[in-house]
C-alpha cells in the first residue's frame, strides 16, 4: 500500500502525524489478512508500533504488510513502512507493527483460517516469532487479568 504525506495528515511540525500511521498500518495488515484467508479480518490487538524516524511532509508512505503465522481463529500480520523522498529517491524504514487478526464468517462468529507455510529463512524467522509474540500476549492478557480481579475492576469499569 502507498500512501502520500499531504498537510491534513501531518503535525505542527510537517511530520506525519502517529495516529494516521496507525490507521494506514492497520488498513494495510486488515488488507492482508483478509486476502490470506479469504474472509473478513478484525483488528483484534496490537501488540507494537515502533516509531523510529519521523516521515515527513511529501514524502511517499510504502506499507508491506504480511501474515507471519495463524494459530486457531488469529493471525499476526506484520507491516514494515518505508518513507521515500520522491525528489531524492532516498528510502528507509521508518516503522514497523505486529497486529492480531480474527477471520470472520457471514454471521460474524470467528473461523479457522488457512495455515501459513514458511519457505525461506525471512519466512521461518517471522513464524517462529510470531509464536514467541503470541505468548507473550496472552501471558500479559492473563496477567492483566488477574491485577482487575485483585483490584475488583471488571471490564464495565
């Protein structure tokens, strides 16, 4: 997905600002997971953005989104983004993402989804991740769990 930084979409600063990064970021992963499995995809977490450089006013936004691995009803899709100055050519990478998605059916109830199959070594090494991510999801999930029920907070507030 390519994007190109126009002023609505950057801060007092001429950089683009965080949460349209996120939104493009997140159309690009929710493109991918749906043409992996062939069904709508929901945002279930995001696990990370990393913000290592600022994009700037004008410069081209290249996301590359790709599902790393599935597990029962989710899958880790990964968005890498580039920024280019398209006067200059010069590119780099300037964030990267991990987001959680579920394939849904027609009445909106979650379904499995087509396993990935890693073939080069980029491939293995973003599957065998994805899993170590994936635990430690659940492991903070888990743990934010029981620090509510200590303090008696319940998902209504």
């Amino acid at each position: 997905m390519v994007e190109l930084v126009l002023p609505n979409d950057t801060n007092q600063l001429g950089n683009l600002l965080g949460g349209r990064l996120m939104h493009w970021i997140d159309i690009a992963a929710a493109m991918s997971a749906t043409r992996h499995s062939n069904h709508v995809c929901v945002t279930a977490a995001v696990d990370e953005i990393s913000f290592l450089q600022p994009i700037r006013l004008g410069e081209l936004v290249t996301l590359k989104a790709s599902v790393n691995r599935v597990f029962n009803t989710s899958m880790e899709v990964g968005v890498k983004v580039f920024s280019e100055n398209s006067l200059t050519g010069e590119r780099s990478h300037s964030n990267s993402a991990f987001l959680t998605f579920v394939s849904i059916d027609s009445e909106r109830k979650p379904v499995k989804s087509v396993q990935v199959v890693p073939e080069t070594p980029d491939q293995i090494r973003r599957f065998e991740q994805a899993l170590f991510r994936r635990e430690q999801r659940l492991k903070h999930r888990e743990e934010t769990k029981r620090l509510w029920s200590e303090k008696g907070i319940n998902k209504e507030g």
